[in-house]
C-alpha cells in the first residue's frame, strides 16, 4: 500500500479507536479515500503547453468533403489521408461511413445507412504514409419519405467509423468527420 494513503488510513483507525463510533469513522475514512482519488486523479493529467512551445498538432487521419450535383443525383465523395507521418494499420466493418443531409432548419432529411444492412466483418487495411482511402456515394435528392427535397441550402455531413490505433491517436486526434453546405436550385 501507498504510504500516501498508509497515514490516512491509520489515522482514521485512531479515530475510530478515540470516538468509538465506527458508523462516523467509516464516512470520514470513505471521504478521505474519495479525496485522495481525486487528488490522485488530477496529478495525472498531462499540463497544456504554454505560450510558444505550444504547437498545434495535424490530425493523424484527415477526413475531407466534397460534392458533385449531377441532374438528379448529388454525388458525395469522401477521402480519408494518412497524415501521421507513418505507415498505420486501420480496422472497421462494412459500415465504414455515415452520411447524413440535413436541411436549413438542420432536421435530417437523408441518412445514407438507412435501410441498409452490414456485416460485422472486421476489414483490416494497411494505410501508408500520406495515403489514402477514396469512397463515393450518391443521394438522389429525396428525402426520408421518397419525395423530392425542395430547393434549398442543405448540410452534407460524412463521419469515417474507422478505429485508429491508440499510438496513433497519442500524437494527434483523428480528424474523422468532414462537411460541406450544398445549394440545390
């Protein structure tokens, strides 16, 4: 045992030996131990960088955004870059992205997953240094209920349901969602 938590704990012995009300002792010993946790908890925490030593950090995955509208269709496609620096090994299942439409009052018009079944397969895949991954997708400009979306600004969000290995996210977080406003006339 710690002697950091060692003298607490025999002091609240000797308190519980010179009131002789164990019911009291025990709530002042579980309140010491909370207090030490915390205290323990916050000791850990990594301090911010001050000043100019502090240097903003690329993401280590790099997700971008972009569109295409075609006479009935808006195409959507998605990258997702290595920036880490390095070679990584990513993982994910079928279900590798999410695309959601949201219209100007932001209430969600499209969601590309819906009606759509996945397989839990793990797909692992090695992604190289300053790689990438290309997809793309369509919407057909309807919405939940098969109708026409009227015209419009709509916001076109894609998140990437990547995992990314824990060294690779200690340097910089994984940028993995990406949007865009598109105008439909």
């Amino acid at each position: 045992m710690k002697k950091s938590i060692m003298l607490p704990l025999v002091w609240v012995s000797a308190l519980i030996f010179l009131v002789g009300s164990t019911q009291d002792a025990y709530a002042a010993a579980n309140q010491q131990q909370q207090s030490q946790s915390k205290h323990q908890v916050q000791q850990i925490k990594p301090l911010p960088a001050k000043g100019k030593d502090k240097k903003k950090s690329k993401p280590a995955l790099q997700t971008t955004l972009s569109t295409e509208k075609k006479k009935d269709r808006l195409l959507i496609h998605m990258k997702l870059r290595n920036t880490s620096g390095k070679d990584i090994t990513l993982s994910y299942s079928s279900h590798k992205y999410e695309i959601i439409v949201n219209n100007e009052n932001n209430e969600e018009v499209f969601n590309w997953s819906d009606n759509k079944a996945f397989t839990q397969q793990l797909i692992i895949q090695d992604l190289k240094k300053d790689g990438e991954l290309s997809f793309t997708e369509e919407w057909n400009l309807k919405d939940k209920a098969k109708k026409k979306v009227p015209k419009g600004r709509y916001t076109v969000q894609v998140k990437m349901l990547i995992d990314v290995p824990s060294d690779t996210t200690a340097t910089a977080s994984p940028k993995l969602i990406a949007s865009t406003v598109v105008d439909l006339k």
